[in-house]
C-alpha cells in the first residue's frame, strides 16, 4: 500500500468511517493527508510485527486498495490472545471483502501468532460489523459497556470471539462462509455453472 492509495480511500470515507473510529489524538497528523505521519504509522505497524503484538492486513480488489484487517493486542503467555479490528472502503461494502479477510486473519491468528483467542468488538448500531460477525457466526459474549472511546464517546460494544478449539472444527465452514456458495463450489472443486 502506498501513501496515495491509503490517502484516497481514507479521505474519501473520512466522514463513514469517523462514527466507528477512535480520534487522532491532539496535536497528531492525520495520516491520510500527511506523508511523514503516513510513513510513521507504517513503521509503527512493522515495529508491532516485530514485536509480535499486532499485524496489520490490507484489503485490496483488483490491485486497489480499499481496507485493512488488524490483528492487534496481541498477548502472549497463558493469555494467548488479541482483538480483530476492520474497515473497508463504503465503495466496497457488502461485497464479501471483509469476511474472506477475516476468516484469513482468524486462520493466520490461530495457526500461524498460535493465538488461543480471538475477539472481535463491534458497536450495536454498527449494522454492517455485525453482519459480518453473524454470517460467520462467530459465537456472541455479549455486550461490554463503555469499553472503547470512539469519535469522542465511550461506547458500548457488542463481543465476539473464537478459539483454536472452535477453529479446529469450523474452519472449513468459515472459509466456505465467507466464500459465499460459488467460492465454496469452487473450493471443493465443484462448478455452480450449468454444464454446456
């Protein structure tokens, strides 16, 4: 991802995406219009894979840029555990995106970080999150109240979560899921098309 990919989007879903985002803090560059904060925030996403407490996806279709999936707060030790976070451009919103890149995130999180947990927090009235989270059917922990400042305002949020021992039985399922029914077909070799 380059800075003028990211700066597109970002302006572009500036006011859908401030309702769902935590604040720049005081005095902070907005990556999407400064370079230099730009190429900071890249490098403080190198410096957390490093370290092994978050990884940072991008969502692309056709070679453009229009989101990101993160796996952040990520714990090691008996806790074993981190939080996925998601955006994606409006423009691309409700066309499958965000579950295939989730199931993915989920599938690198436990197999690959040998992450115990994954949650997933989402704002009640954040109808398209949850959507997401409901046909992937990601086991529901309830609501937590005030438990992340966004846009200003600490908001309840709505938890989801999966294990590696839910992981082990669903994860088929999910990649089919998200796949939609001809992605599915095409997994497992089989053709929607009618024959000719």
């Amino acid at each position: 991802m380059d800075f003028a990919g990211y700066r597109e989007v970002r302006l572009h879903n500036a006011d859908w995406l401030a309702r769902w985002e935590p604040r720049l803090p005081a005095g902070a560059a907005n990556p999407a219009r400064d370079p230099t904060a730009f190429a900071s925030r890249c490098s403080a996403r190198d410096r957390e894979r490093q370290l092994g407490t978050g990884y940072a996806f991008g969502v692309f279709h056709r070679e453009r840029f229009c989101g990101e999936i993160n796996l952040n707060n990520v714990v090691r030790g008996a806790f074993r555990s981190g939080h996925v976070g998601y955006w994606v451009d409006e423009r691309c919103a409700g066309r499958g995106f965000v579950p295939e890149g989730l199931v993915a995130v989920l599938g690198f999180a436990i197999e690959q970080v040998d992450l115990h947990r994954v949650e997933v927090n989402i704002i009640p009235r954040n109808h398209r999150s949850l959507r997401v989270v409901q046909k992937l059917g990601l086991r529901s922990e309830g609501l937590a109240e005030r438990l992340i400042e966004i846009n200003g305002v600490w908001e309840d949020h709505l938890r989801f979560a999966i294990t590696a021992e839910e992981w082990a039985v669903r994860s088929g399922e999910l990649h089919d899921l998200a796949l939609g029914a001809d992605g599915a077909a095409a997994r497992h070799g089989v053709s929607s098309a009618p024959p000719r």
